[in-house]
C-alpha cells in the first residue's frame, strides 16, 4: 500500500526473511533463531513487514516502523538521546492520528483483499450475489464480509 508522509509518497511492503537478511548484507548468517520484524528504508521510501508476522504483531511492528518514518519525516535525523518528557508526549500526540489511520488503512485494504479472493470478486454487489447463492444451499456464510464491504464502499 502507497500513503503520503510529510508530502512524501511511502510504500508499505511485505517481504520474507531473506529480503532483511540479504538487505544487511547477512543472508549467509540468516538462521530460525533470529529474525526481523520490520523496517524503515529512508532513501527508498519504503517500509518492509515479514510477510509471516501473525496480524497482531504486524500491526504493532508498523506501528513502529511508522513512528520512525514519522520521525524521519518531520524531526529528521536529530540526536534525541537528551529530550525532556514534554518533547516526547508532544511527538506522540502529534503523530498519532497520522499513524494510526495509516496503519486502519492498510489492514483494512488487507481484508478487502481476503474477501475478494474468497469471492473472487471485485463489487460489494457481487458479494452479496455469491451470499444469496450459498443461502440457496443453506449456508449462512458470508455476512460479516458483506458488513465490511458495506464500510469501504
């Protein structure tokens, strides 16, 4: 997923293991026990998330990777060590809308793509078809996607 950060155009981006590993110039090293969750490639724009991270976690590691695109965008690269706790609460107060409504974003197209792929369809409408199709067989399936695609459209 693209979004903008300070007017700068940002790609989110699910990538494996070797990926990180091969980026750090260590895919000789990589191994079961260590692993990256996230990161934040400044010069590309980017944001990588392990494609095998479960939901919960990845939605926490983007969270993380945004505040550093956050901080990369607005503060720069400054030396943060020697900030009060004033400057903090203020740098959270003021990223977290933007973040978060990145990240709802994201893991909302994320679904949107889930249930396309289960219906194999494109339209809430044509959602709504395939439902009344599987009630004609008496399976009551389907309605909690059909909610959600009421919200995105």
């Amino acid at each position: 997923m693209k979004f903008k950060m300070n007017n700068r155009e940002w790609e989110i981006l699910e990538v494996p293991q070797s990926k990180f590993w091969e980026d750090y110039g260590e895919l000789d090293k990589m191994n079961d026990n260590e692993t990256y969750f996230g990161r934040t490639k400044y010069k590309l724009q980017q944001i990588w998330l392990d494609e095998e991270l479960p939901v919960d976690l990845k939605k926490k590691t983007l969270y993380h990777e945004l505040m550093h695109c956050y901080k990369g965008c607005y503060i720069c690269f400054y030396e943060l060590n020697n900030q009060d706790e004033d400057f903090w609460c203020e740098l959270s107060s003021n990223s977290h809308d933007i973040i978060h409504e990145i990240v709802e974003e994201y893991f909302k197209e994320l679904e949107r793509e889930d249930v396309e792929s289960k219906y194999s369809c494109k339209s809430g409408a044509e959602i709504l078809k395939s439902i009344q199709e599987q009630q004609k067989f008496g399976k009551d399936e389907g309605w909690k996607e059909m909610k959600l695609w009421i919200k995105w459209d």
